[in-house]
C-alpha cells in the first residue's frame, strides 16, 4: 500500500516534471521546423522558459465568464488533469514495475480515454460561448467516432496476446530477439491505426479541430485563464506522451531491450537485476521519446483536416480497415496456432 | 465502502431526477454509473466494472450530452409541491410488498448462497465470462447481435428519409 502510493507519488511528479519538458521541446523542434531559434534565453538553452511559464499561469487571474456554470466551468480542467495522471498508473516502466498492474488493464485504458471527452466537452458547454461550445461539440463527436476504431486496433493486440494484462503483452513481445516479435511487425495495419487514433484521441494536430484557432479563437478553452487554462494545457502534454508510451507498450515492445533474450543468455547474471531494469527503462523511454518527437514532427509537417473530412477517415476508412483487420489476426491467430506457432 | 458507493448512488440518481437543468441531470447519471461500477468493483468483477465506465458512461452517456447541448434544451419547470401523504402510502405498500416476498423466497428457499471472493474474482474474469458467453449463452448473444443491427439499420433509414 506504502510502495503503491510512493510509486504513484514518483509517476505523477515524473509526468509533471516531462510535460514541462515536452513544452520546452516542442517550442524548440518546431522552432528548428520553421527554421529559427526559438525560446533560448531563460537559463541554459532556454530550459527553464517551462517553469517562468508555469509562474506566469499561476500569478494571472482567473477570469469566471458571465452567466457560465460556475462549478461545471471549475470541474472540467480538473477532470482532465485527473484522467490524464490516472492512465499513467497502468504503464508497465520495466520487468514488474508498474503503479497498478491490473488483470483488465487494456479494457481500463478505453475507459480513461473516453471518459476524458467530458473534460473538453463540459468545458465547452460552461463556458457559456458559442466558439466554446462548438469546440466542445466538435471534440465530443470526434472521440466518439475514433474510439472506435481505437478499440478495434487494440482488441487486434489483444487477440495476439490473449491477455488484457499490459505486463502480458510485453512480455509476449519477446521473441524474434525481442525485435521481429515486436506486434508493429506481426500486426502493422492495427500499428499504424493506433497510431493514427492516438493523434485524434490527445486533441493533437492534424485533429487538433477542438481548439482550431482559425475558425473557433481557441476552441474549448477560449473562455480560460490562469492556472485553469494551464490545467489544459498541462493534460495536453501529458496525454500525448502518455499516448507514446501506450504506442510503444503495445506495439513496439514496451520496456524489452532489443536482443534482450540473447542478452541474457550471454550474461546470466542479468536476469532479474537492477542493471536489466534500468535497461529496460533506458529503453522504454529512447523508445517514447521517438514517438513524442513524431507527435511534434507531425504537427508542424500537416495541416489540419476539415472537419467532414475528419469524419469522412474515421466512420469510412479507418473503422472498416480496423474491422478487417481484427478479423484477419482472429484468423491468424486461430491459424498459427493450429500449426503450433 | 458499499454503503458509501451505494449512498452516492441513490443520492445521484435522486439528483439526477430533481435537477432541472438537462445537462447536471446527464451530469448526476454519470455519477450514478460510476458508483455502480464501483460496486461491481467490490464484488470482484473488475471486468464488468470498467466495461459499465466504458459502455454507459463513456459511450453513451457522450452521446447523450451530445445531442442534449445540440438541441439547446431550456431548463425545464420548477418543481412541484410533493404531496407526502401518497408517498408515504407509497412507502408502506413498498415495505410489504418487500416483506412478503422475502417471507416467499424463504419459503421457496430462492436465496442463494455466498460467494467466496476467489471464486468471484474466478467467475469475474474477462476468460470465463466470454467462454459462458460463447457457449451457454451463444444463442442470446446472436440474438442481441441482430436486434443490434436492425436497429442501426433502422435509425440510417429514419435519419436517410428527411434530406431526400
């Protein structure tokens, strides 16, 4: 109980801690994107531009809109940051280590993602403002519609698992060298669908239709400021690099070490040691710091859907791929195993 | 921690009838859902606990507030004076029909036995709960599969006659 709460203490800060991390590293690779310097005068590189931006969220003031729903416009940053932090309790960090190691720990994560949807949602609607609202709208409909697709790429790692224990499917990962068994390669459609839905779930660009400055101000969160808006911002961050290290857990082979089996069997001593664990979470984190760059790089590389076009990939091109493609690897999986592979 | 689950819950569906605004109503069931999935919960059937987060208030209960907000809906009335004698007849009626049926089920010995919480937790799992589903109860789940698809069939017929 004591280690579980000092886990989820470490987790939470830690996420804390990256999410500033990834502000500042998102300003900087976007800057490099378009080819000028970007914030680079606050301490060393500019590394603490994150922390005099967090100051500035905290000494503003908090603007309550007329006639919007006091508490409902209160609770929903709140209840983004909370989802957010609740789903970094089910990433597997290395061998045996993980805040929550639950038996349906799959199932859970769809639950956390879509109930996030009422945090923008809500916002929306409280605020009492029609760009507000529309971003709301706009956000609810499309989790819903991604969601799906979603949950078919991940009931597709599922089957090759046959575990909803994300520790399980790691270790299912383990063979080829800990490499060629990676599920990206046994199943790349289900990879690049997950991949694809993780965008639209985090709100991030091209997807990021919520808050298109454009045509909506700022989307849900116009009607923000101070630490609330900052609350928004903060679960953005988090939810995208909690969504690298779900893309990485579930098709990329979590915390193994490539070659981990044959690393083992050259050192016996490895296993089960300190070393192997923070190998492992060398290895994780080289892993989701890749795709945490390629949320940035796809942001900046393209533009944004309309939102029938939005539409239109979700409900006619990625739902039915993804269906076809759980019943092809139900098939493989049945097939395979009948062979004895 | 079943008395307080289960205090919340009544308590929010209470709210969730007296609230007058269509939206805190929507609000006062999703807590409602949630209190439920927390009983299941407690009785060790992890997976039907996050599958009622999942379905009912992540799915449906979106959709809900979706088309609420859509359709603007003002407040709806204050409310009426209640008139206490009906409900306390209400009430009275309610404890006897309780008593008398529980005087039945003993007699009919109906009650069931306790459950350990392994084997809850055994009979709660995703892997049995999808053997019994595909085996015992095979023929009720293509049932509802086909009722499903009739009825998605029949909203995009509905939905498909007014842009023609």
């Amino acid at each position: 109980m004591v280690w579980t709460a000092l886990g989820a203490f470490l987790v939470i800060n830690a996420m804390l801690l990256s999410a500033s991390l990834l502000v500042f590293a998102e300003r900087r690779v976007s800057a490099f994107i378009q080819n000028r310097p970007g914030p680079n005068r606050v301490g060393p590189l500019g590394l603490l531009q994150p922390f005099a931006d967090v100051l500035k969220f905290v000494l503003k003031e908090d603007v309550q809109p007329a006639q919007s729903n006091k508490f409902i416009h209160s609770m929903a940053p709140v209840v983004m940051v909370v989802i957010a932090m609740t789903t970094a309790a089910l990433i597997p960090f290395a061998e045996g280590v993980v805040v929550a190691d639950l038996n349906v720990g799959v199932i859970m994560l769809l639950a956390l993602t879509s109930i996030s949807v009422y945090g923008v949602t809500l916002a929306g609607w409280s605020s009492n403002s029609k760009f507000s609202l529309l971003g709301g709208l706009r956000s609810a409909a499309q989790m819903v519609s991604y969601e799906l697709s979603m949950g078919l790429a991940v009931i597709s790692v599922v089957l090759i698992a046959g575990s909803l224990n994300f520790m399980e499917i790691v270790e299912h990962q383990n063979s080829g060298g800990a490499l060629l068994g990676w599920n990206a390669v046994r199943n790349p459609i289900g990879c690049l669908i997950f991949i694809v839905t993780a965008f639209a779930e985090t709100n991030r660009a091209p997807f990021d239709l919520p808050e298109a400055e454009e045509e909506l101000v700022a989307g849900y969160h116009t009607e923000y400021s101070g630490m609330k808006f900052g609350m928004f911002f903060l679960a953005e961050y988090v939810n995208w690099f909690i969504a690298s290290f779900f893309i990485v857990t579930l098709f990329f082979g979590g915390y193994l070490v490539p070659f981990e089996p044959q690393l083992i069997a050259l050192f016996p001593a490895l296993e089960g040691s300190t070393l192997l664990a923070l190998l492992q979470f060398g290895s994780l984190m080289l892993k989701v710091g890749f795709f945490a760059f390629l949320f940035i790089w796809v942001r900046w590389t393209f533009p944004r859907f309309k939102y029938n076009q939005l539409m239109k990939v979700g409900w006619k091109y990625l739902l039915p791929i993804s269906l076809a493609n759980a019943i092809l690897i139900a098939l493989g999986v049945v097939l395979f195993g009948a062979v004895g592979l | 921690m079943f008395f307080l689950l289960a205090t919340v819950a009544v308590a929010a569906a209470l709210g969730m009838l007296i609230a007058r605004n269509p939206v805190s109503s929507a609000l006062w069931l999703v807590l409602n859902l949630f209190c439920i999935a927390g009983l299941y919960l407690t009785l060790n059937a992890s997976f039907i606990g996050v599958i009622q987060i999942l379905v009912y208030a992540g799915a449906i209960m979106v959709l809900f507030l979706f088309v609420i907000m859509l359709l603007n809906l003002s407040a709806l009335p204050g409310l009426e004076e209640i008139e206490w004698s009906s409900v306390g007849g209400f009430a009275v009626g309610l404890a006897l029909l309780s008593q008398l049926l529980y005087v039945v089920a003993l007699q009919f010995e109906l009650g069931m036995d306790p459950v350990g919480a392994e084997a809850a937790a055994e009979v709660g799992s995703a892997a049995s709960l999808g053997e019994i589903l595909f085996t015992r109860y095979a023929l009720h789940l293509q049932v509802a599969g086909i009722l499903l698809l009739a009825a998605t069939v029949g909203a995009v017929l509905l939905a498909q006659r007014r842009f023609q």
